[in-house]
C-alpha cells in the first residue's frame, strides 16, 4: 500500500478532530456573521465557487493561522458540502506546495511559505504517522 494516506483518510482524521470540540455559541455567531459577511451560503449548500471567494478573502484580509484553523473546523462540524470541503482542504493560500490540510496537520501557517522551514511534526502529524504505520 502507498505510504501516503489517502484523501479519505486525512479528511475523514480532520472530520474527527472537529468533532471533538463542540464549539462554542460565540464561535458560531462570529462565523455564521463572517460568511454572511461575504454573501456565502450555509456550509451545507456551499458551492466550489463559495469555497474559492471564500478563500480569497482568507488570503485577501491576512487572517490569522488561528482563525483558519477555527473556520475550517467550524465548517466541518457543520457540514460543508464535499465539494467545498474538498476545494478548501486542497486549497494552497501561500503557494508554497503544501495544500490546507497538510497545514493544519502539521500545524504550519497556511500564509507562510513553509519550503525553507525544517519538518515540522505536531502531535497531530505525529498521530497521522501512526495511523499511515498501521495501514502499510
């Protein structure tokens, strides 16, 4: 078998991280505010288009590194649709070849180009080490 895990189980490994926080009321009033802010859907009913605008305001408004992280598990939890998730997860803000959900794994910035830092391993990348070791 590959040594790289598969699109399914990294998205399905980030489906349980967020589920493992409930998320606070506050969290989802900023969020649902910030996506109508940009006249985006409900995750549900997210389009690839809505994914990519939403995108683009990410990169265009300097988020934070927290505040990514926050939203894209915000909208896992709420079920966004496979075909946003897919376009967000895949998504490369800083260009540097490493796509969304590595970032979030890894714990790298997804706004810093991230070729010339050393490998970075936090403990979630350390568990998806673990779970790519049991699959081979």
């Amino acid at each position: 078998m590959d040594k790289q895990l598969s699109k399914k189980s990294v998205f399905e490994h980030l489906d349980k991280i967020a589920n493992t926080d409930a998320g606070t009321e506050r969290e989802d009033e900023v969020l649902t505010g910030f996506l109508r802010s940009l006249g985006l859907r409900k995750p549900s009913k997210m389009t690839e288009q809505d994914a990519e605008k939403l995108l683009v305001n990410l990169a265009e408004d300097n988020c934070s590194k927290e505040f990514v992280e926050s939203l894209v598990y915000w909208l896992l939890r709420q079920g966004i649709s496979s075909v946003a998730k897919e376009t967000i997860l895949k998504s490369d803000l800083d260009g540097d070849g490493v796509p969304l959900w590595q970032e979030l794994i890894d714990g790298t910035d997804p706004f810093a180009d991230d070729r010339n830092l050393s490998q970075k391993h936090s403990y979630l990348g350390m568990e998806l080490n673990k779970v790519r070791e049991i699959e081979i």
